[in-house]
C-alpha cells in the first residue's frame, strides 16, 4: 500500500513538472527549475522531506504568532497568568527559591554562550563541524525570534513579585526558549549516540525534567508569567526542528558524496 502510494506520488509530481507552464521555466530558468523539482525527491532529505519541514515550522510560527497576539489579550488569559504568579509567590520559601536560581542560570545567555563554545570545540575536535552548524542555528535563531517576541508583544514582567529584578519584556521567556534550543538539540545528539535503550531512555527522561524545572524556575521566582515560559517553549522547539534538520542534511550529503 505505502509502495503504490510512493509510486502514485511520484508519478504526479513528474505529471506537474512536465506541463507546458513549467516546462517554459525549465528552458528560461534551469537553475530554479530543478531547485523546486529536487525539493520533491522522496529519497533525499533534502527534498521532500525538508520541504515538508520547513512549511510546517514556518507555518505554525506565524500561527503562533497570530494566535499568541489574540489569547495573550484577554482578560481571561491575562487573570490566569496573574494568578499563578500570585499562588507561587504565596508559597515561595527562601531556600528553595535558592535552589530554582541556581537552577535558572543553566537557561542564561552567558552560561548557554559559554557552554556553546565548549561543545563546539568538542564537536571540533571530533569532526563533526555540522554540529556547530545545527547548534547555532538552534540557539542563534530561537535567541533572535525572542528579541523580536518581546519588541513585538512589549508584555512587563510580574515585576510587584520577581525575586530579582531583571529591566527586559516578558513575552516570550527567553531561558524556556534556550532551555529547548540548546538543552533539546545537546540531549537530542547524546540519544541519538547511546548504544543501550536503557541508556536512551534515561538521557531523555533527565532532558525532559531539566527542560521543564528551567521553565517552572523562572514562574516560581515569579520573573516570567506561564504564558511567557509556554511561548519560550514553542519557539524553542520550532528552531530544535531546524536545527536538527541542518544536521541530518549535511549527514545525508555526507553520505551521497562519500567515495565506495
């Protein structure tokens, strides 16, 4: 079934690109031609595959965007936001708020910037430049789309119960986003490495609690809303996609250049 169904595909794409109107690209643009035909290849991940991707991480960032612009307005959503800052303030005690800073500084820029340098160096050294590569598109990408976020949304702080002061827009948390950004795509290469299921399975159990407690850190010390936290984590996973797609297009060029 899956094979007539490739084969039916396949049959149409060749369909498309032989009508007249295409045809005429082809002989007044070669090089735009085949550019669009190879974004259809099944076999390459480059075509079909990425073309796949990239419509659906643009398409639901935009949505996002859009959708985030209505909900973020209301006063339902708004009176949700209030009200668990107000609760975590409530129950807040020193010590373990102690504890969730120390936690919190895993998601700052410098901290991320300095662990960035380091791993590349190791990714290096081990040849595999592509990671860098899929990294900074990662953390690059994710830190730009927040700067625009919060110039966008220009949404304050929980500022009347923040454990410490920090002058920046809330909207969307800028630690959740590089928690997902930079701690997804490391925990991402070191399941995709470990031999044992077990092994597998206990990376991405630590990934999965590391991620969250970077995200509840920053409610409970109250400088970001659960909105703020909730939108950090859905653009840091758009651009974990990206970047992960970045690598496994060069592995797959790799592949089809390499001599037999």
């Amino acid at each position: 079934m899956i094979r007539e169904i490739l084969s039916f595909f396949r049959k149409g794409v060749v369909f498309i690109f032989m009508t007249p109107f295409l045809m005429k690209i082809r002989r007044k643009f070669p090089g735009l031609y085949w550019f669009l035909a190879r974004r259809f290849e099944l076999r390459r991940f480059s075509g079909m595959p990425l073309t796949l991707l990239v419509l659906a991480v643009t398409s639901n960032f935009l949505m996002m965007l859009d959708v985030y612009e209505d909900i973020l307005n209301t006063k339902e959503f708004v009176a949700v936001d209030d009200s668990v800052a107000r609760f975590l303030y409530g129950i807040r005690i020193d010590l373990v708020a102690r504890f969730f800073y120390l936690v919190t500084q895993l998601g700052n820029q410098y901290f991320i910037l300095a662990s960035i340098i380091t791993v590349s160096i190791v990714f290096i050294t081990r040849k595999k430049t592509y990671y860098v590569w899929g990294l900074l598109v990662s953390v690059a990408g994710s830190s730009l789309t927040v700067l625009l976020g919060k110039h966008i949304f220009k949404i304050g702080r929980p500022l009347q119960f923040a454990y410490y002061h920090m002058d920046s827009y809330s909207f969307p948390s800028g630690h959740s986003t590089a928690a997902i950004a930079f701690y997804g795509l490391m925990f991402y290469l070191l399941i995709r490495n470990a031999k044992k299921i077990k092994s597998k399975f206990a990376l991405l159990a630590t990934g999965f609690i590391l991620i969250l407690t970077i995200g509840f850190s920053r409610m409970y010390l109250c400088e970001h809303f659960l909105s703020d936290v909730v939108g950090g984590y859905l653009l840091g996973f758009l651009w974990l996609l990206l970047s992960i797609s970045v690598i496994l297009w060069e592995e797959d060029r790799m592949r089809r250049i390499k001599p037999r």
